[in-house]
C-alpha cells in the first residue's frame, strides 16, 4: 500500500492550519521604521500615529523621550532608565483591521548601527523630511541602507505649516538625490500660514487643515465646484496648476516600483498640527507590503509556512535592573510563536525556551500567547541570544543581512582598579553582545580592542559599564584608525599577510578575522598587495 502522505498525519494537518492563518495573519501586518534626519519631526509623527492607532496613553511616553534626549546628559540618564529607551522600541497599534508593528530607531546619528540593524527587521519605512530643508546628511545615509535592502519608502514631507521650500523644488531633489521616481499622493494648498489642507490625488478629496485634524470632502477632480466654494480663487488656480504639471510631470504611482524601492509616494502635512498624517497612515495600509519571502542561507522562507522562524535583530540588556536579563528582539519570519514553545537557536544548535515571549506597549511589557511574521517580541535570556541568531522549530537554517560596520574609532579599556578585569571582560562580552559595542581580541594576547562607530557610544559604554557592573573604566585611543574584515580562499596569500600583519590582525566577537590599519594609505596599500583578499568595511552577522 501506498504511504500516506505526511500532510494526512495529524501532525501535518496542525501545521497546514498553522501555514493558513500565519497568511492571513501576516497579511494584516504592516512593520515598519522611520528615517529622519534628527529634528524633522520623527517623534511627533511617531506620537501622531499612535494616537491614530488609538494607543493614546502611548503618546506621552513617546514625547518625553523626544525632549529628553536633546542633550548629551540627559541621553545618557535615558540610557540608565532602561525603562523608556526600550519602552518605545517597538509600538504596535490596530487600524481599519491592520497591524502595525513601528520599530523605533535612536535618533542620534552616533547610533546609527543600531538603527541599520533595525531596518533589516522591517518591510517598509516613512521617511520623514523637513519641509524646509528636504533631504538632510542622516536621511541620505539612512536610505541608502533601506536602498541596499530594497525597501520600500513612502515620504512625508512634514512641518508644511511653516514656511518651507517649493514642493515642486522639494520632488525634483528627492528625485536627483536619491535617483528614485516620485510621485505625489497629494499636493498642497498654500504653505506656512496660508496651509489650507491638500489635494488628495489618488482618491480626490479635499483634506482641509480641521481643528480636529484632517476634514475629508470627496470631490470627482480638479474641476469640481466644491473645490471653488472652499479655496479662495488664487490659490486655487495655483493649486489647479501645480496638480496639473505635476500629475503630467510625474509618473503615476507603480505598486511594482514602490515595492522594489525604486518610487516613493510622496505625501504633505504637518505632524505638529497633526494634519496629513491619517492619509500617511492610510496610504502606509494600502500601499506598504505585509511581511514577504525573506532569504535565509538555504532557501527563501514565506510568512505562511507551518513552522515558526526569525531572527534577533536587537539585545538589550539590563532592561529591569532587579533582574539580570536580557530582552532578545526576534522578528518573526514564518509560522505561529506560540508561548512555551521551545526554538532552536541554530547558531549553536541549542534549544531556548520561550515561555513569556513579550510586546512592548511603550512604557508596558505584555505577555504574548502568540505572535505572527512580522510581529516582534522581546524573549528574555541570560546571553544565549545575539543579534543575528536565527530561531526555528528545528530546522538549520539561518536567515542572511544583520550587518556590522567597520568601527571608526578603535580603543582599548583603562582600568582604575586592576581587581576589576575579569568583570570588565564580561561586561565587555556582554554589551558586544547587545551590538553596543564590538570586540576584537588581538592575535598577539594584547587587551581587547573595543569599535565603535560613534564617539558617544563610549561615552555610553563607559557609563553603563560603571552603573551595571560597578566597574569604573576609561578608553584610550589605540594607534589603529580603521579596520577591515578579510577572507580569501587562497590560503597561501591569507598566510602571507597573516604573517605580514601579525601585529594588526585580531578576531571579532563570532571568531571571524579583522586587520587593523593605521591609515587609508596602509590599507590601501594592503589591498593592492593581496589582490587575493576581499576586504570588507560591512560585515553580515549570522
Ligand atoms: P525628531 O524626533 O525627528 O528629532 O523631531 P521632533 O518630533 O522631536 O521634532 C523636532 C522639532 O520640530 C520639535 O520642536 C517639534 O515640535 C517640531 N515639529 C515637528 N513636527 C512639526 C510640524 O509639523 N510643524 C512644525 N511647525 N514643527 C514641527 P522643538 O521646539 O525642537 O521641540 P518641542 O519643544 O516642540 O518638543
């Protein structure tokens, strides 16, 4: 007799029903970040959405933090107060039957690594500019990691409620800058003082700047009386101009395009005076992907399979500071997280139990019973987890693209009290755990180098290191200036420069190989030496 196929054993029959709803479930799911160049109004939009979403004790938490960390000092008691900088990482709030899963992102350019990080566990991004000043260095930088990732973007020209630059002057430079097609999803009426609202183009409706946000009148176009009886005369034939030019000027919006990152969808409105923003969040349901096939080093993993999977893209440590834990953020990729479910970490094989996986509700933490792809829960552990660390319900498989950045200053720790290193060193391994740091163990036996991309993230590291292990530590500055990760497969030419370099060349936390360098010149120098090499200033996590 024929077997029976494995779909007919009870088993297989659970996990189709568990394949079933993870699509559907996924598909209700919108996760995503977003970029802005500090003071274009992220926070207030993010206080925004979720007051939309219907989260409004959430707004206050999101504020606070906003103001606190103007300064350097007050950043720093944030850090400590390990409550509110995690409290916000990750907002979820319902609308019109969706899910949306905002990821926060530090806004301090020195943490930028962190917020690459956090971009690989989304499916989109709003990129926020400032109306006056388009796109700023750290907007540039961000999207170009979104670029690399093909997300897609949905742009929010924000603070249009003051005076600002040309909106036409505005689309030209996101075009040229970021050579991506745009294309308005609604055009302004007046700027500054005069902003009366937008003209929705996509689904034409007047959006009128209300006391109580945006009033909504459906219109059949451009030429529709109404329009007449609500815009003064020469502000709408400005208006009945512009649209005119820029819906000719413009492509019209392309799902495909959007979808691989290539057109952004532009939008107009006020954060502030909270206008615009529920035609943002509208736009962001309809448009924005639900989670998709993501790539793992084996094959392409769907949301709707049987079987759970995800990735940790983020460690906090310390977040409860009467308990020593450390919160894990798993994205998940497929499947059902179910509470006391136990996962395989398949770095090393291990089983780590999951028995109160958590949500983040800004300042709350809540036990899940279950989570689907695209949600992010926090998994409390005691250092088994690291960022790039690939869960599954067995299978090996590891998902591709948590990445590290060639630090930009290289240090090694000064310690007041010799008594001290073996808990420096933990603290050390701890904290380059988190990602907050990295470590590199030189092959001659010297001290760890510590790497950071930015100067206040020492700062950062010196102060937790003191308040969270009581070991009180100072960084001096090494003669290296740079690093590069390298492999090859000629062993002879890694055996040349291995001997060549002995002095520069150390290991990096997961054991991979990094040569340090005192100049551009000397590296330079090296890579045209060993041709053989590859040399990396980013490296993927696994
Ligand atoms: P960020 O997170 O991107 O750094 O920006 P944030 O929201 O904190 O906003 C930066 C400043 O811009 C804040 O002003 C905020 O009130 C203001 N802002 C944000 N959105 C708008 C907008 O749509 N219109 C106008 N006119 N201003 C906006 P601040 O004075 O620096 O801080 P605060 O004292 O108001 O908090």
């Amino acid at each position: 007799m024929d077997q029976q196929p494995e779909t007919n054993t009870r088993a297989g029959l659970a996990q189709d029903a568990v394949a079933r709803d993870a699509a559907q479930q996924s598909a209700r799911r919108r996760t995503f970040a977003i970029i802005a160049h500090p003071d274009a109004g992220k926070t207030t939009l993010t206080e925004k959405l979720l007051l939309k979403g219907g989260a409004i004790q959430l707004a206050g938490a999101v504020r606070a933090k906003g103001n606190a960390r103007r300064t350097r000092s007050d950043w720093m008691k944030i850090e400590q107060d390990r409550g509110i900088s995690v409290a916000t990482s990750v907002m979820t709030f319902e609308r019109d039957n969706l899910i949306f899963n905002l990821l926060d992102t530090p806004g301090h350019e020195d943490f930028s690594e962190d917020t690459y990080r956090t971009l690989t566990a989304v499916d989109a991004a709003v990129m926020v500019l400032d109306g006056a000043k388009g796109i700023e260095a750290q907007t540039l930088k961000l999207f170009e990691v979104c670029r690399l990732r093909d997300i897609p973007i949905v742009t929010f020209i924000n603070k249009m409620d003051r005076e600002g630059r040309d909106p036409m002057d505005l689309l030209d430079e996101i075009e040229k800058t970021l050579a991506l097609d745009v294309t308005p999803a609604a055009w302004p009426i007046g700027q500054g003082r005069d902003l009366l609202g937008v003209y929705d183009i996509v689904n034409p409706a007047l959006r009128l700047l209300g006391e109580e946000g945006d009033e909504v009148i459906p219109v059949s176009g451009l030429d529709d009386p109404i329009l007449d009886a609500r815009i003064p005369a020469p502000l709408l034939a400005e208006l009945r101009e512009q649209v005119g030019l820029v819906t000719m000027g413009y492509p019209e919006f392309d799902m495909d395009a959007f979808l691989q990152g290539t057109m952004t969808p532009v939008f107009f409105g006020s954060a502030l005076r909270d206008f615009g923003v529920g035609q943002l969040l509208d736009g962001l349901g309809r448009m924005a992907p639900p989670p998709r096939a993501r790539a793992a080093d084996t094959r392409d993993v769907v949301p709707g399979e049987g079987r759970l999977s995800g990735f940790v893209f983020k460690v906090q440590a310390n977040m409860d500071p009467n308990h020593r834990d450390r919160v894990a953020f798993l994205r998940i990729c497929s499947g059902r997280l179910e509470k006391g479910m136990r996962l395989t970490q398949t770095r090393t094989g291990k089983q780590v139990p999951v028995n109160a996986p958590l949500f983040f509700f800004a300042k709350d933490r809540q036990v899940a019973e279950e989570a689907w792809p695209g949600d992010v829960v926090g998994i409390a552990n005691h250092g088994t987890l690291r960022i790039g660390d690939t869960l599954t319900e067995g299978e090996a498989l590891n998902f591709r693209g948590v990445p590290s950045f060639a630090p930009e200053h290289l240090r090694r720790a000064r310690l007041e009290d010799p008594m001290l290193a073996k808990k420096l060193k933990k603290a050390l391994e701890q904290l380059a755990d988190e990602g907050v740091v990295q470590l590199f163990r030189p092959l001659d036996g010297s001290p760890p180098v510590v790497g950071v991309v930015g100067l206040l993230q020492l700062d950062v590291l010196a102060s937790r290191i003191k308040v969270e292990y009581g070991v009180p530590v100072s960084f001096e500055a090494t003669h290296w200036d740079q690093l590069r990760w390298f492999a090859s497969d000629d062993k002879d030419a890694v055996e040349r420069f291995t001997r060549q370099h002995k002095a520069d060349l150390a290991e990096d936390h997961d054991g991979e190989m990094v040569a340090f360098f005192t100049s551009d010149w000397r590296r330079r120098r090296a890579e045209e030496e060993f041709p053989a090499l590859t040399f990396h200033a980013v490296r993927e996590q696994h």
